[in-house]
C-alpha cells in the first residue's frame, strides 16, 4: 500500500461517534479475549511491530477495527477543519477521533459527542493523559496547535488537497469547505519532539517518509523510522538497524462505496512482519472484515461475525473457541465448555457490570462499575472490595479509596489517598497523602514531566539532567548519607544519549555498557572501587533481539535457541546442561527435557494446564472452575487436594487427601484475618491500614503487636499471653536508609554503623564489638571479634574460596573450596596439624552427588535407576550397598542395606494419602504403626501390634501429653513464649524457668527438692551455675 498515512477513521461514516469511542477507548476488562469489545462486537487489534532503540524509544504500532477495515499506524498524523461548522476533527495517538467545537478563542473537544462511549482510566504519576481535555488552536490558516492534557504538543501545517475529503464527502455529501492538516513536529511531555517529512504524491497525496525523534537542545537524532512505500508493499527501516514490511492486496469494492472512496478498489494488509513478533498473515471476508490472522506452524486465530458486523465467535489452536451473543445491552459470552461471562453497559456505551458464571447459570462472580458523564471511573467493587474516586476539574484522581475489610476479621475500613496536581495544564502529580501520615512531594523540569525531586518525610530523591533533558543523575539522601548514580550517556551516533557509563559513587563501582548495532547491550564491563576491570558480560542476539547468548563474570557461556514464534525451545546453561522445550500451536509448553529427564504437560482449551506427567511416568491432574482457578489436584496415587475461594481469588478452604478442611479469611489485600484449623483451633491477624501485619494471635491466645515508622519498617514487637501480660518486648531504630539499633527482650540493644557505601562496618551488642570489612567488589572481606578474625576470599560468582580463622595473628583454621560448573561443590579442603585434608564431591547433570572422596581417599558412590521409581544405590568405601526405593512422590518405600547377595538390613515404609508414614517393617519382622490427628500430627506408634505409645497436643502444636505403653502419662506445659515449664508424670516433676530469650535459668526437680541455677550473660553464655 503506497499511502501509510491514512485517512481520518471512517467508522466515523459507519457507526455512532459513541460506539467508536466504545471500542477504541473502552474499560479494559470489556474486551473479550483482549480483542473483542463486549460493547460494540467491534474487532480491535493492537499490535507493535517494533519498539525503535533509542535514548527516546519510538514504537511502530498498528491497529485494527472493523470500522477501518485495515491497519492504521499513525491516526494521528491528519486533522482536519471545517470551517462551516467550526468543526475541527483530529486523532489521537491511541486511535481515538475527537470532535472539536469552538469555545471562545480555541477549540475544545465536543462535550456532547464525548458524553458517551469514552472511558478514562485514573492514572497516577507523571501527567494525566485525558484526550477530553484537549485544546486546540489555528494560529493562522495553515498551523494547527493541539495541546494534550499532559503538557504535550502537536503541531499540523495545512495540507493543500485536490478533490473533496473523504469524512466530507460522505458525512457533507461535498457541500463544505475543509481545510486539511498534516502533523509536522509533535513535542512529548518530557521536551523530546518528534519531526515528520512526507513526500509527495499525485493529486497533492501526502506520503510518510520519515519519522524522528530529536533532543530538544542539540537535535540530535534519538530514534528514527524511514519509510519505503509502493503499490503492494511498505518497508519501514529503523535506526536501530531492524526492518518492518507491511504487504497489501487490493479487493473490489461493492458499488454502493466506491463513490465514497473514490475508488473501485480497497487496499488491505495483507501481511506483517517485523524484530519482535512472529510473522502475520491476514485474511478478510467479503465484507472486508478481518477473518484470520496467521502466524507461523499453522496458529491461525480466526472470527466470525453476525448480520451487523459484530463479531460472533473466535475460533483458535487446540479446539478453542468463544461464542458470543448481543442482546440490547446485555453481551454474553461463552467459552468451549459453556461458561458464561456477561457484560453490561448503560445508555451511554459504558460497561457497569461483569457476570462470571460457572456453566450459564451459576454465578462465580461479579464486578460493578460506575462512571462520571465525562466518562471517569467513579468506582469498582466486588461483594468484598470497593475502589473509588474522586476527581479535581481537570480530571486528575484526587482521592483514591479502598473500602472492605482491611485491619480484622468483619471490620470495614477505608484506605484513602489524597493527591493534588499542578494546573499548568500538564497535570502533575504533585503531592501524595496517606493515612498512616506518609506525604510524598514532586517537583519536575520546568515545561516537562521530568522530575527533579522526590520527598517523603525520610528520603529525598534528586533527579539531574543534561541539555538533552536526559537523566544524567539521580541522588538519593537521607539525613547525612545519600546514594549517588551518575550517568555519562553516549555522545555520538549511533544511539546518542543511551546510558555508556554508569557510576554508583558511593560504592565505588563502575558499569561500562556496549550496544551492538540494534542497540542491544553487546558487553557490559564491571569495574571495582579501584577502578580496575572486574569482569565483562557479553551478550549477542538474534535477528527479532532475543538473547541467543550470555557470558557470566567467569566467562562460561549459556546459549538460547527460539522457535518462529518467539517460544525457547532450546536452553545450553552455564554449566553445559541441555533444556528443550516443546509447545502446542497455542505456544503452550507442552514438554520440557532437562538431560534426560522429561515432563509432560496437557491443557483444556482455555490454556488451563490439565495434567503434568514426570520422567517416572507419573502423572498429577489438575480440575479448575470457569475462572481458572484450581479446583482439584489428584496426585500420581489418587489423593486429592481441594480449593474453594472467595470474591477475590484467594482459597478459603483446603482439604487435604484425608477430608481435613482448613477454612481461611481474607483481607481485601489478600492477607489471612483468621484461620480455622480442622480441630476447629484459630489464628488470628489483624493489620495496619497500609496492610502491615499489626497483630498475630496464635491458637492460645498469645498475640505479638507490631508498630511501625512511615517507611514501613518494625519499629517493636510486643508479645503479650491470653491475659494481656507483657511476655516478651522488643523495638528497633533506624536511620533513612538502615537499621542503627535493636534493643532485644532482655533490654540489651545492638547498634549498627555502616559506611559511606550503605555497609555495616561495625555492630556492637554488649561488651562485643564485630567490625567488617570489604573487598574491591563489595562482599565481605573480613568479620572480627576480637581475638578471632575471619578471612574471605571470593571468586567472580560470590562464593567463599577460601576461608581463614585467626586467632589474633595465629592462622587457626582454613578452608579452600572449589566448584564444578555447575556451582556445586567440588572439594573442600581443611589443613589439620596443618596438612591438607581433601574432601571431594562429583554430580551428575541434574546435580545429583554420585561421588564422594573423604579426606583419607575412600570413595563412595551413588547410582540412580529410574523407572516408575527411583532407585538410588550407595556403594560404601567398604563394598557394602545401601538401596533406597522411592515412589513417584519422592517417599522413601525401602532402605535394604546389603554385602554383596546377603541382606543385612531391611526396612519398608508405607504411607497414607497425606503422606504420613504409616508403618515401618524392619527385616520383616518389626514392625511400627503410626496414626495421625487431622492436623497430620502423630497420634499414636505401635510397635509389632502389642506397644502403644500415643500422644496429644496442645492448640500450638507441642506435645501435651505422652502415654506410654505402661499407662505412664508424661504431661507437659510450656510458657507463653513456647517453651517447656513443667514436665510430671507419677514418678517426676520438674519445673524449669527461662529468660525472656529462651535461656535456661533454673530446672527444679519437686520430687527431690534439688536444683538447677544459672546465670547468663547477654550473648547466653553461662557465668554462673549452682548444682544441687
């Protein structure tokens, strides 16, 4: 297709202004499978062939909808004026026709024609892009300014045409006079501009010839597309060395519009191709609606449509398929197996509600939703949850709440957000409140959205930037420390203004970035705080960008292969190890081998995965509901795992194999209020507004409280017993950016002093100081106690080399220790009475040990054999074997330990469904029996049928009681902190008491009289101890 600026979207002729703005700007959730929209039955297609590299990216987009009956990449690039009607129509970036009536001494968008179908979406941070809030002005008859709702601008230079306008011929049946713009220069929110060059054609037809995007002091090119246009075909070249060609066909249009477009041809896309998606074919019906789209290995999604031009059904890979019906303003849609998801609009085009069902008429879930006239989301909510908003005159979200259970179990809170935005027309998030008192405050480049500072109470955060607007530092500071970045950018083409060199100031580190010539990173160096070369990374790519290969700092290789759509079908690890990957036509991994070990997965055709088969041949089934939330998981051996779930997704029971149902309560931020076990024992939560835990009680009543500073961090933690007495108390400082103390339940406080780099270099508790140290990259280097320091050494990956002990000077231990490829390691070797002792160990590919050297050279070694089980077979350094037997859920069946043919020892284990060992049989004729309570907790052992010893516990888990196959009882109860008070029986009674850190103080036997004293220091350590 010769022309790629096309022009303005005829589903202005075709359909209401509303039902466009339906389809283009509708709530997201509205589209069926992302493509359809619930609304209108319009098809919608949004498709980047390629993000262009560059300190400014330019993404080349295309879209479809039935309106268009084709593929547009730049709506807005043509506007036009009628002067008759003073009436000015131009496109938006997203594709979206704004109408605008004069107000005054400019034009506004046209409130009436914005009243319905138009959605807006609250956006928070930098400016808010709302297209009703355009302006726009003719500054003479041939310049056009529209200014966005974000600060932006575009600019247009009139457009000389021969012959009518298209919009003006059908909608003005020719009687008007329309002055037509092109779009010259546009300038982005961040002062980056984007210049245009056309060529052009007969009868004065403007062409796209080229698109760039250019600083804004040295206009330096940033990014670029080149356009290559002819009958059948166009080719767009990137600055970053990538191509994207668009072919064409040309169809007969039906008599009725070839007036209209003066033609008695339609020129459609017929194919498209580009760096980062697979290769697409399109076909159309003989309504020139899109009928498939194609990709490579036979995917095709295809789609069907109704009298009225709606899609009716989606048809994809792997028998999936999507039914949908319109009924007034009631669309329903069904997937394969019949479930059913209603959507709802009002009069104004606008979805106000959304039905899941399971099948057509059980009713799973539902969301509702309510809208300003100007088309802002006023609210969303579930049975559990509400999000609502308000907005200021300029459409910015100034408060933002959350109402539902937040803080306890039935409680109905309110988490509000108070924000408030420039009015220099860019609509700047200026300033955020939140409950527990945190404000952050921002501050931008002047007539940009850049921001220059970010502050909270705590942090304040500093953006820089050089001529070019480009980030060139960013420093972080908090009371009398701060985190520098600084940023050298390239000052040369190709890829001006990219990231070359980043220091990280404070911790003396350097990266030094290469690009190849797409501008993919091709080797980044690390330089340490001496300023000497570390390691390089390297990086290569294939023809779409994807990584094909990576280097780690000590240069061994991983390679990445891909299929035609994009999908990893081959993987070579660091350490040699071969992945490959299978996929179904929906790019579904459907097998993966890792050496020799496969897994296999099935899916039904919503893309639920159905079932995983192991290398053993076992197989886990999976069953979900309508939402894709899962039901049942059956195991290889028949047990099965239950879920049901609440409004928001999260699982409120689960049932175990043996029908032991655990129920859960949520918050609306997905955290458990209160959890009731199957012996009908409680836990309980309750939280701070934020969502921070603020209590935990546990199933015998003793609660921990939390508070908190404005950064979220634990300020104390105080544990109190079911009475409200005060068991245990401790509380924690902070500087901006650390931990500076922790004053424990005994009242003893730690300190922490860290370095200008944010490292701890000294940590004092007591009469004890340890001070750190740090090599030239960053990991520690040596840890003192004194008399003891310990030595690190590292290799490029971070792992400990070697290890030295010394006792003031005195070398008093060492350890060296290397690694195989894997990461696994290979020997340690320690130095007693100063002679090298060696340990070393080998593994296969799926890093399983296989051998084992100890320091005198005997060997040991495993073997695996894999069939429906794993037997895994140890041969001892003195000819013995050990042969354990594992089902397909990893549960050791049998231990038989053996001297050649000759069993010397033999046990079988069984299990029940939970995976409780139920029995152990030794040489067979010992047998133990074990029962379990319905928390999986032992109940009872039995030895060879005629020994019971059974148990009870108290609500936390801890044993209660122990009966002994005499009938001797052994009871005992704990502290609030858990730990154990008395022990008695008929024959014993002792009392024990701790500190408030669990150290034992005294043990106290009643039946005797006598006991047992101590006194500790503040690390444990015994001081004192008195004997009976």
């Amino acid at each position: 297709m010769r022309l790629i600026l096309l022009f303005l979207l005829p589903i202005l002729v075709f359909a209401d202004i509303s039902q466009e703005y339906a389809t283009l700007a509708g709530e997201p959730s509205s589209y069926i499978e992302g493509c359809v929209s619930a609304i209108t039955g319009d098809l919608i297609i949004d498709q980047y062939d390629t993000v262009i590299q560059g300190a400014e990216l330019l993404p080349i987009r295309r879209r479809y909808t039935n309106g268009q009956r084709n593929s547009t990449i730049l709506p807005h690039a043509t506007a036009f004026f009628i002067s008759s009607e003073d009436l000015l129509v131009a496109s938006e970036p997203n594709y979206l026709t704004i109408p605008y009536s004069k107000h005054k001494h400019r034009f506004v968008p046209d409130p009436e024609a914005l009243s319905k179908g138009i959605t807006c979406q609250p956006i928070l941070g930098r400016g808010q892009y709302d297209p009703t809030k355009n302006s726009a002005e003719l500054k003479r008859k041939d310049h056009l300014i529209i200014r966005t709702s974000n600060g932006g601008e575009r600019h247009y230079r009139y457009w000389r045409t021969s012959g009518k306008n298209f919009f003006v011929r059908l909608v003005y049946n020719g009687n008007a006079t329309v002055q037509n713009y092109l779009l010259e220069k546009e300038i982005l929110p961040n002062g980056q501009t984007i210049h245009y060059v056309y060529e052009k054609g007969k009868e004065h037809a403007q062409y796209i010839r080229e698109i760039t995007i250019k600083s804004p002091a040295s206009s330096q090119t940033l990014s670029r597309a080149l356009f290559e246009a002819n009958e059948t075909e166009t080719k767009i070249q990137t600055s970053d060395g990538r191509q994207v060609c668009h072919t064409y066909t040309k169809r007969r249009l039906p008599k009725e519009l070839q007036h209209a477009y003066q033609s008695k041809t339609l020129t459609l896309m017929q194919e498209a191709s580009g760096p980062i998606y697979p290769k697409e074919h399109l076909d159309y019906n003989r309504d020139f609606l899109l009928k498939a789209r194609g990709f490579p290995s036979g995917r095709v999604l295809s789609f069907k449509y109704d009298s009225y031009h709606r899609v009716c059904k989606i048809r994809g890979p792997n028998d999936f398929k999507r039914t949908i019906s319109y009924e007034g303003p009631i669309t329903s849609s069904y997937d394969r197996y019949g479930n059913q998801t209603q959507y709802i609009r009002d009069q104004n085009y606008r979805l106000i509600e959304i039905k899941y069902f399971q099948g057509r008429n059980h009713l799973l879930y539902s969301e509702k939703l309510s809208w300003t006239l100007s088309g802002k989301l006023l609210a969303r909510s579930n049975e559990l949850s509400t999000r609502s908003h308000t907005y200021d005159t300029c459409g910015n979200p100034t408060f933002e709440t959350l109402s539902g259970s937040i803080t306890s179990l039935g409680s109905q809170d309110q988490h509000t957000i108070h924000r408030t935005y420039s009015e220099d027309g860019r609509n700047l998030l200026l300033r955020e409140e939140y409950p527990n008192g945190k404000t952050v405050t921002y501050s931008y480049l002047e007539g940009t959205d850049l921001p220059t500072t970010i502050s909270s109470e705590l942090l304040s955060t500093t953006y820089h930037y050089d001529e070019d607007n480009l980030l060139i530092q960013e420093i972080t500071t908090g009371g009398s420390q701060s985190r520098t970045k600084r940023i050298h950018n390239r000052s040369e083409q190709p890829f001006f203004g990219m990231a070359e060199t980043i220091d990280h100031v404070e911790q003396g580190r350097k990266e030094h970035l290469h690009y190849d010539a797409h501008g993919q990173i091709s080797s980044k160096e690390i330089y340490d705080t001496q300023g000497d070369l570390a390691y390089t990374l390297q990086y290569t790519y294939d023809e779409k960008g994807r990584l094909i290969s990576e280097t780690n700092p000590t240069s061994q290789i991983a390679h990445y292969n891909y299929d035609e759509n994009g999908n990893l079908i081959h993987e070579i690890t660091f350490s040699g190890l071969h992945k490959t990957y299978s996929y179904d036509a929906s790019n579904r991994c459907t097998q993966e081998t890792t050496a020799h070990q496969k897994t296999q997965h099935a899916y039904n055709s919503l893309g639920h995965k159905t079932s995983t088969t192991d290398h053993l041949g076992a197989t886990t089934h999976y069953a979900y509901d309508a939402l894709g939330r899962l039901l049942i998981e059956t195991n290889p051996l028949g047990a099965t795992t239950s879920y049901t779930y609440d409004a928001l997704g999260n699982p409120i029971t689960s049932t175990d194999p043996l029908g032991n149902t655990t129920h859960t309560c949520y918050n609306i931020y997905g955290k458990p209020l209160q959890i009731t076990h199957p012996d009908n024992s409680t836990e309980s939560y309750t939280y701070t507004l934020e969502g921070n835990l603020e209590s935990y009680t546990d199933k015998e009543g003793t609660t921990t409280r939390y508070t908190y500073d404005i950064l979220d961090r634990e300020l104390t933690k105080i544990i109190t017993d079911s009475s409200g007495n005060i068991l245990s108390e401790e509380s924690t400082t902070y500087t901006p950016f650390h931990k500076s103390s922790h004053t424990n339940a005994l009242g003893h406080t730690t300190t922490y002093v860290y370095n200008a780099a944010g490292q701890l270099i000294t940590e004092t508790y007591a009469d004890r100081t340890t001070i750190y140290t740090y090599d030239s990259l960053g990991r520690k280097a040596t840890q003192t106690t004194s008399p003891l320091t310990i030595h690190y050494t590292y290799d490029l990956l971070d792992r400990v080399h070697f290890e030295k002990h010394y006792h003031n000077s005195t070398l008093i231990y060492q350890e060296d220790t290397t690694y195989d490829t894997a990461g696994n390691i290979a020997t340690k070797t320690r130095y007693p009475g100063n002679q090298p002792a060696t340990e070393g160990w080998e593994y296969d590919p799926l890093n399983r040990e296989i051998a084992h050297t100890d320091a005198l050279g005997h060997t040991t070694t495993t073997d695996y054999l894999e069939t429906d089980r794993l037997i895994k077979t140890i041969h001892h350094p003195d000819g013995t074997e050990t042969v354990e037997t594992y089902n397909c859920l990893n549960e050791l069946l049998s231990v038989e330990n053996r001297q050649g043919a000759n069993t010397l020892h033999n046990e079988v284990y069984t299990y029940d469904l939970a995976g409780n060992e139920i029995s152990r049989t030794h040489n067979q004729q010992f047998q133990i029996e074990k029962s379990y309570d319905n928390l999986n907790r032992r109940a009872a052992l039995t030895e060879n049928q005629t020994k019971t010893t059974s148990y009870t516990y108290t609500p936390t888990g801890k044993i209660s009681t122990l009966t002994k196959p005499s009938g001797a009882v052994l009871q005992y109860t704990y502290t609030g902190l858990g730990h154990l008070e008395k022990l008695s029986s008929t024959d014993i009674d002792y009392t024990y008491t701790y500190n408030a850190l669990g150290g034992l103080l005294s043990s106290t036997n009643h039946i005797t009289g006598r006991s047992l004293n101590r006194t500790l220091d503040p690390h444990g350590r015994i001081l004192s101890e008195t004997f009976p």
